[in-house]
C-alpha cells in the first residue's frame, strides 16, 4: 500500500513538471513528421552556426563560447530569423525554417503556426538539456581540493566579488531604473558570475596559473560559481512566484546551502556506490551513463524541493569530481556536452534582440542606458576584488580584480534562465548578453597588461619557479 501511494505521487508529482510542455501533443498527427523536420533543421542551423562561430572566436584568440553566442544573434531575431521562437513576438510567418517547411507542405496558417510552437518547444527543451549537462560539466571541472589550497584568501576576493556587483547591481536597477525588484535581484545576481575557464586559459598562456595571484584568482572563481549557483537557485525560484517572501527567501538560501553542502559531505558514500556500480558493469557506457543517471537524479531532486536543476547537476559533477574514474568521465562527458550545450548558447543568443538598444529609437534609449550601467558594475564591482586581499605584500591586486572580470559561459546561464522565466524584459536580457561579451573579450588582453611580462610556463614534470599559495 505504501509503494503504491509513493509511486502514485511520484507520478503526480512528475505530471505536474511535464504536463506544461505541449511539445507534439498539440499537433495533429499528420504534421508530427513536420515538427519533427522543424526540429532538425533547426539542430542543423544550430550546429553549423555554433561551429562557425567558435572556429572564427578562436581564431582571433577570443573564448569559443562567445563565437557560439554571436553566431546565436546572427541566426536569431535579431538578423536572419532563422532560430526564432514565439515568446519573441515574431510569428510562424517571420521564420525562415518555417517559410522552408511551408513551401514544401503547403500547411495552412494555423497548421504552420502550431507546428512553428511546438517545434519551438522541442528546441527550448533541448536547451535546457544543455544547461543541465553544462553545469555538470562545471561541477566536475571544479576541483574541491583546490579550494582547500588556495584557503582564506580566495574566499573573501570571491564573497568580495560576489556581494559587491549583486548590491550595487541590484540597488542600482531598482532606484536608478525603477526596475521592478525581482527583475532587478536576477540582473544583480548575473553580475556575480566568474568564468573559470576563460581566466584559466589566460593565466596558462602567461605561466602565471601556479603564481599566489593565479591561484588566488582560479580558487575564487570556483567559489564565485558556487555562490552564483545558490544565487542563481533562489533568483530563480523567487521569479516562480513573483513577490519577494523572506521567509522563503531564507527558505530558499537555506536550503540551497544544505543541498550543495549535504551533497559533497555525502560524496564519499556517493563515491564508492558509483565506483561499485562501475566495476560490476560490464557493457559500453559503464561509466558515463551511471553518472548521467546520478546527475539527472540530483537535478530532478533539486527540482523537487522548489529549486533549479542546474543546482542539483552541478553538485552531482563537484561530486563525482572526487570518485576514481574521475579523469575518464571528464573525457566521456565532454562529447555529450559538445553536442546539447552549443544548443543552448545559441539560442540564448538568437531570444536576444539586439534592436532594442538602437539609439535612433527613443524607446530605446533607456535600455542603453541600463546596458552601460551594468557594463560599469560589472568591471568596477570586480576589480574592488584586488584590494581585499590581506597579509601579501607585493601582490598584484590589479591582476586579480581583472582575473575576476570575464562572465563568460556562466552569466550566459543567468541570462538564458532568466530569458525562460519572463523575468527580464528584452532591453534587461539584451543588456546583460552584452554585459557578458563585453567584459569576456575585454578580460584576457587586459589581463596580459596588468601582469606585464610573461612567464613562460614550466615543462612537463619541472616545478614552477611561483609560489603555491
């Protein structure tokens, strides 16, 4: 009897999670095989374009990630509308997959329209899919024990680069703008996030990464995501019901903590079940889909208890950051993140609508207005960062608050969820993307001057001539 009331509300439960997406139930079952070719084509431009970009960023030295981002505008509502999506305002008319389909089916207006949505819908859950998989992926890349290296010091530059750009941020929106609050707390929590890998690959390519400012910079991103993600679990939560409750924020901060802190304390016990698991699986994919099962699980359960999944997928990944095979999933998750995450990155980049910041149009012109604003906020409430560092004579504050400027990849989180959530308006979500290619391409040249000379970095197995902090 228990069993049967738990399966019953588990299945209830999960209903309610799905039974929002129409995805091809709304379609006559003539023009399913339509959606369906909707959906490919659009996975083609997606691709194509993602490729291109990153090939074209890398070449000119800039993240991979932003050439996915710009490719995304270029293909979105913004230029070709070629990945378009009805929460944009534009119809099955103004899409040019659409107009494809038409001319070879010859749909009638309200078929053309409903296959346009639910082909929509499929793309905006693959994409959510990708973030998932993404913050997995982050999870497992942010190394634990290097946080408990680099000790107090990453951790007030990383409180520091947190609290200050959140306040000021935020504050800001609300008195400077009007803006109402939640949509202002989702913009200032946009401002907390650090890119690990952008600083990363800079500091690498100075032979500063071992260096006490490059340590202090890397273990405090790390700490930036984790905060960033509790951060990002109750903006977002709080956007579900609108209206700021403090019980429920605590609530929420709360549990968010326990959840991410419960997780790692537990990882152990996780650890050797998922290293238990491994060795008595004896067919391909032993190792990868366990861990799938154990990510999707954890995002479901962070889901469950009122937060985001990505919250749960990333403290899956910090988990089995610790396990055994932990240097073989890295490479087997890697292809399935390169096939769902440029999903994402692109069309958070096609939703935005770069028109709205056209200063010929009076409209317009406060949200330029909001976009220098947080452009400012951005580099200033990351730069303070430098002069929080205590106790190192000598240090190079400069090259730490510029360590911690770049956004990157996790502020492009922040703006697609909020983007999904109908918290931001266009002229808010345009104004962060901006914010983020801005300070992403503006951190490693900068980053470079403020260190000055470059080191070159040690050999294979050769001790680095810096200081580990």
């Amino acid at each position: 009897m228990f069993l049967n009331h738990t399966i019953t509300a588990l299945s209830s439960g999960m209903a309610s999670l799905v039974a929002p997406i129409p995805l091809l139930a709304t379609v006559e079952a003539e023009n399913s095989p339509i959606v369906i070719s909707g959906v490919l084509l659009s996975l083609v431009v997606i691709y194509l374009a993602s490729k291109l970009g990153a090939e074209v960023a890398l070449k000119f030295d800039f993240p991979p990630v932003l050439g996915e981002l710009v490719a995304g505008v270029i293909v979105g509502v913004s230029a070709l509308h070629l990945v378009v999506f009805p929460e944009s305002g534009l119809s099955a008319s103004n899409s040019g997959i659409m107009t494809v389909l038409q001319s070879i089916n010859h749909l009638s207006p309200a078929a053309l329209t409903s296959v346009f949505e639910s082909q929509s819908e499929v793309i905006s859950v693959l994409a959510e899919l990708g973030v998932i998989v993404l913050l997995f992926e982050i999870g497992l890349e942010s190394d634990l024990r290097q946080l408990k290296e680099v000790g107090v010091q990453a951790v007030v530059v990383a409180c520091a680069g947190v609290a200050v750009p959140f306040a000021a941020g935020t504050a800001g929106l609300m008195m400077i703008f009007h803006t109402p609050a939640i949509s202002a707390i989702f913009a200032g929590a946009a401002l907390t996030a650090t890119s690990i890998g952008i600083t990363s690959k800079v500091l690498s390519e100075l032979g500063r990464l071992k260096s006490k400012e490059g340590q202090i910079i890397v273990g405090a991103a790390v700490i930036d995501d984790v905060l960033g993600i509790i951060v990002l679990a109750v903006v977002a939560s709080l956007a579900k019901t609108g209206e700021i409750d403090v019980v429920n924020v605590i609530y929420l901060i709360v549990s968010a903590s326990v959840f991410l802190l419960g997780s790692i304390l537990l990882g152990g016990i996780f650890n050797k079940s998922f290293t238990a698991v491994v060795e008595k699986l004896k067919t391909r994919g032993n190792i990868v889909i366990p861990a799938f099962i154990f990510a999707l699980f954890m995002a479901f359960l962070a889901n469950a208890i009122h937060l985001e999944a990505i919250l749960g997928a990333f403290a899956a990944g910090l988990v089995l950051d610790e396990s055994d095979a932990r240097n073989e999933l890295d490479e087997l998750v890697k292809p399935i993140a390169d096939m769902v995450v440029p999903i994402f990155f692109v069309t958070v980049g096609s939703r935005a609508d770069l028109g709205v910041l056209n200063p010929t149009v009076p409209d317009n012109r406060a949200g330029l207005l909001i976009a220098t604003f947080l452009i400012v906020v951005a580099i200033l409430g990351k730069l303070v960062t430098g002069w929080v560092v205590f106790g190192l004579p000598g240090i190079n504050r400069l090259a730490i608050g510029v360590g911690m400027v770049p956004r990157g990849e996790v502020g492009l989180v922040f703006a697609g969820i909020g983007s999904a959530s109908g918290v931001l308006d266009k002229p808010l979500e345009v104004s962060i993307i901006i914010m983020v290619i801005l300070t992403t391409f503006l951190a490693p040249p900068f980053l470079r001057i403020a260190f000055g000379d470059t080191v070159e970095p040690p050999a294979s197995g050769e001790p680095s001539s810096e200081q580990i902090v």
